[in-house]
C-alpha cells in the first residue's frame, strides 16, 4: 500500500534536533484500519521517499495528535535542503503486510 502526502517538517520540543513530518489524519486512519502484526511502539514499517531519498524506517502513534509521525533523517534533510517548518511530500510504502 502507498501513500503520497505533503506535510511540514518540526522539530520535537522534548529532543532538540530530532524532526519529523507528521501523517495527515486520513491517511494516518487509513494506516491504523490495515491488519498486521503487533510491532513496539505500534511501529508501522515503511519506505520512504522525500525528493530523491529513499530510506526503510518506521511510521510511529503520536497519541496527542492521533496521526503516525514520521522521523526525518539527518542526512535526508541535508540532502534535500529541507530546513524546519518547510513543506515536505512525502511517499511512503508500507513494508511487512
């Protein structure tokens, strides 16, 4: 299953330099509602493309926003000169299903 989305990047108050991209609620729901195995954390894995990066990690709840989040590589950042609070399209597929 693929999704394609375009959210901002932040940064996460409780650890400076860690930033990720939030899922929309739609898709995040959509995510929720597709049967697999328990995993930590109820961890999704994914692959995910932003520009021309492609990485496997996982999508994770954000309970206070009842979305997935999804965590934002150094590296990728750098690559794609994506700086916080820029618009960031995302494509993801979800691995392990």
């Amino acid at each position: 299953m693929h999704f394609t989305f375009t959210s901002p990047l932040w940064e996460w108050d409780a650890r400076a330099a860690w930033y990720f991209v939030s899922v929309p609620e739609e898709e995040s729901a959509d995510i929720r509602e597709i049967p697999r195995m328990p995993s930590g954390f109820g961890a999704v894995k994914v692959r995910a493309t932003v520009g021309s990066s492609t990485w496997d990690t996982s999508v994770f709840p954000d309970s206070s926003e009842g979305v997935y989040i999804l965590p934002m590589k150094k590296a990728v950042r750098l690559a794609e000169g994506i700086e916080d609070g820029d618009p960031v399209t995302v494509h993801l597929e979800l691995l392990d299903l």
